[in-house]
C-alpha cells in the first residue's frame, strides 16, 4: 500500500513536527492513521463526508445531507 501523507501534513521523522497539510481530505479520499490507542497499528478508511456535512445510517445505507450514498462499485 502507497500512501501521500505529504497532502495532509506528513509527519517529520524524529521530532513530533508535522508538515502543513496541501489541502483538506475530500469526501472518497483513502485516509491512513495511527489507531490511538494503539499507534503501531495503522487504519485504513474512507473519507465518506467532510466537516459540516451530517451523515446517518438507517437500515444499513449510508445518508450524508439527508441523501442516500450509493456504494463505490467492486468496493472501490
């Protein structure tokens, strides 16, 4: 797995600085993370919103802004 930390503020190694982030995530962008209660391990998500918007789930199905999200074909 190839990850652009540098778009979101990558990390500098040896020191507890952070690069400025390039931009913001987008709802569908891939986001990895250090797990905090853990930060050896690693969590992969999706982003499926971003600040301001209001996600729900009802019946198994996504909402975000009162509309369903349709799943991202083959998984994707």
């Amino acid at each position: 797995l190839l990850v652009n930390k540098f778009i979101y503020g990558a990390h500098v190694p040896f020191t507890d600085w952070r690069l400025p982030a390039v931009r913001e995530p987008e709802a569908g962008d891939i986001i990895v993370f250090q797990y905090p209660r853990n930060p050896e391990d690693d969590y992969i998500k999706r982003c499926v919103a971003v600040e301001g918007q209001r996600i729900e789930v009802r019946n198994k199905i996504l909402y975000v802004d009162g509309k369903p999200q349709p799943l991202p074909p083959n998984g994707k």
